[in-house]
C-alpha cells in the first residue's frame, strides 16, 4: 500500500529537500501511522529525529494530520492507514 507524507519547509533539509514522500507499506495490521513514522525515520533519520522523541512517540510540538485531522484526535500512532492516504507534518508556531 502506498501513502503519502507531507513535510514542511523546516524539515526538508533532513528529507534532501522532498517536500511529498511516497512510502510503500506492508497491508494489513501493521498498517498504522506508527509504521508510516517508523518508514520515513528509516528513510530520513534527520527528520524522525524532529518529529518522534526517545521513546517513538510524537513529540509535544508537533502535529500530525492523517488526511486532515489530527492523530490526536484519532487513534494517535495506532490509527489505521489505507492506501492512499496522507500524513502531513506540522510544527507548531509559538513566538511573541
């Protein structure tokens, strides 16, 4: 199954400049936007490293969409992907 992520313009230094990433994954129960997560740190280390903490979960300030809603208000990293479907990257914007 194919999916989509989108990364923002912060991060695309740590994805050779990819705005759009296309990964394949396995179908079935492993199809969660943790697999997605896990398949693009493998890809891009640099960028895992922005998005997901030590222990695999996604860091504070960042939010994660599953085809425009929030994972937050889903199923968190266990929400169900099909094929498709598309994960966008968002860091949140704080200043003053």
């Amino acid at each position: 199954m194919q999916i989509t992520v989108r990364i923002p313009s912060p991060l695309r230094p740590f994805s050779a400049g990819h705005g759009r990433v296309e990964l394949t994954l396995a179908e079935g129960e492993r199809a969660t936007v943790a697999a997605a997560l896990a398949a693009l740190c493998q890809r891009y280390p640099g960028v895992g490293a922005r998005v997901l903490d030590e222990q695999g979960a996604v860091r504070e300030h960042v939010n994660v969409f599953l085809n425009g809603e929030s994972i937050r208000a889903l199923e968190g990293l266990a929400s169900p992907l099909r094929g498709g479907d598309e994960l966008a990257i968002l860091p949140a914007v704080s200043g003053g």
